[in-house]
C-alpha cells in the first residue's frame, strides 16, 4: 500500500513538471483591418513548429465553430504535438472573431492564403523553431499546399482532391441526389457570368449572394495541379471514416505528387477522431469526448522528426 501510494505520488508530481514545461503565450496577428488572435504553445524554443490551417467554417483555433460544434480537435491536436516536444500555433479564423465580421463582406480564397502567409511571417520573425511544419486540414490542404514551398515540411489531413465546384457537386449528390443537376447548373452560371440570378431555395445556404464571389476565387485552384509545384517533404493523411473527403481524394493528391507519402488511417473521420461505431461519426463533431486518432499523432510525430 505504502508503495502504491509512493508511485502514485511520484506520477503525479512528474505529470504536474511535464505540464508545467509547456509554455502557451497568446499572440495576435494581424492582416490588415483583420485580427487573427492565437495561441502559440511549447516546451522548446528550438524545436520544430507545427502551424495550423483551418478547413471552412468559422474555425476558432481550438477546432470549434461557436456554440454548436464543439470537437475540441485542434486543442487535442495541439496538447498531443506538444506532449511530443513539437510547438503548435493555431489562431481564430478570420470569420470566426466577432471583431473581423464588418470587413468580411467581399472575402476571397485569396484573403485566406495571406492570412496564413502572415502568421508565418510572424512566427519566422519574432522565434527561432529548428523549422516550420504546415498543416492543412480539409479547405486549408489546399491553402497549405499553396504555401509549402515557403516552409520546411507540409502535411494535408483530409485534402480535397479535385477543385471546389466539383466537390460540391459530389457531396451534394450524395446528399440529395435530386439537386445534382440545379447545382451543377447554378456552378455553371456563377462561372460564366460571376453571379446566381434566382438561386435554389434548398440550395440557398450554399449559393447565398454573399458567398458567390468567395466560390469564384475559390473555384480557380485545382489541388491537383498546386499539388504538382510542391518542393518539400509532404505527407498526406485520409482517414477510413471521413464522410465528407474520401481515399480516392488521397490518393489523387499523392499520384499528383508521388515524392508525397500517403497514409490511410483506419476508423479516423473528417474531424480527426478514432471512430469505432458509425453512429458516433456525427456525434463526434459535437462532442470533445472523443479522443483524436493516436495513429495520426504518432504518423506526424514520426515525419516531422524523421526529416
């Protein structure tokens, strides 16, 4: 009993110091009018930086979108990456901070890439990381994708493999096989003459007028094609429970850049987490008691320190 309670002492002093290791500082960076608040954790100021690119939605730097999704992967991803001597820095997506809402109006896929392509500038200038590690996830792989050259390493989780029209209209027949043809039409009209004249109500919350000029500029990037320009070690990540980017999608950026190497994680979905019962796939973006895939961590841990 005696030495029970001994180890249980010393486990807990030794968890306390290992916490206690982890330095977190707020940082706020800014394009702009538009302010980008983060979070900037580590144990080291020389060892290897990962940096976070969120996938749509409004994406707070914790992986949670106001008070409905609340997954919590970003955070967990974040506390992991750290427990394994790797910093981590993820900020507030610029249409998830309140303060950013009046200068959101005439957003473009664009405004996105810099907002990252600052928070690097940042971090470069003002720290000294032994190197700089991009991640991707889901919209941001191919946001990554056009910034990896910028950096030492680049990992896409969940990458598109084909360009934002197209993927819409894919998950769209999934969904509701009905509206395939409208959607494909409505692309076709917004492509062609940069507006939707009378949108379909079911498909308002994806073609509302405010959203319009974001597709066009999104619509012009083909990750296969930024896949190709990529000059630094990359590895790309699907998961077998991903609902909404599937392992064809992996593979078509891998085949586009076959120095890449691809991993397939098994019961891991779209927000990161092990996912054993499908009932719990959509359970899981709104709860932080699932646990995020350790198969993933361990992936990433090993290429980030194997290079």
């Amino acid at each position: 009993m005696i030495r029970f309670l001994l180890f249980t002492v010393l486990y807990l002093v030794t968890f306390i110091c290992s916490f206690a290791q982890v330095t977190t500082e707020d940082i706020l960076v800014k394009n702009d009018s538009i302010e980008l608040p983060g979070t900037l954790s580590f144990t080291k100021k020389n060892e290897p930086l990962v940096v976070w690119i969120h996938g749509s939605g409004n994406v707070d730097r914790n992986g949670n979108q106001g008070n409905v999704i609340k997954a919590n992967y970003i955070k967990q991803f974040r506390n992991a990456m750290n427990a394994n001597n790797i910093a981590f820095f993820s900020y507030d997506k610029r249409t998830s901070n309140k303060k950013n809402f009046k200068y959101l109006k005439d957003i473009s896929f664009e405004d996105l890439v810099e907002d990252v392509k600052i928070s690097i500038q940042y971090l470069k200038k003002n720290y000294h990381f032994s190197k700089i590690v991009l991640v991707g996830h889901s919209q941001g792989s191919l946001i990554g994708a056009l910034l990896a050259n910028d950096v030492d390493m680049y990992i896409s989780l969940a990458g598109p493999g084909e360009s934002v029209d197209k993927a819409i209209v894919r998950q769209v027949s999934q969904s509701a096989p009905h509206l395939k043809l409208i959607t494909e039409l409505h692309l076709q009209e917004l492509n062609k003459t940069g507006t939707i004249k009378e949108v379909n109500p079911m498909l308002l919350s994806l073609f509302k007028p405010q959203n319009q000029a974001f597709l066009i500029s999104w619509m012009k990037y083909n990750p296969i094609e930024v896949f190709k320009t990529i000059q630094k070690p990359t590895l790309i990540i699907n998961g077998t429970k991903d609902s909404q980017v599937t392992i064809a999608d992996a593979k078509k950026l891998h085949n586009s850049l076959p120095t890449s190497q691809l991993v397939i994680i098994e019961n891991m979905n779209h927000v990161l987490k092990d996912i054993i019962k499908d009932e719990d796939n959509r359970k899981s973006y709104f709860s932080s008691e699932f646990p995020i895939s350790k198969e993933l961590i361990s992936t990433i841990v090993t290429f980030i320190k194997k290079q």
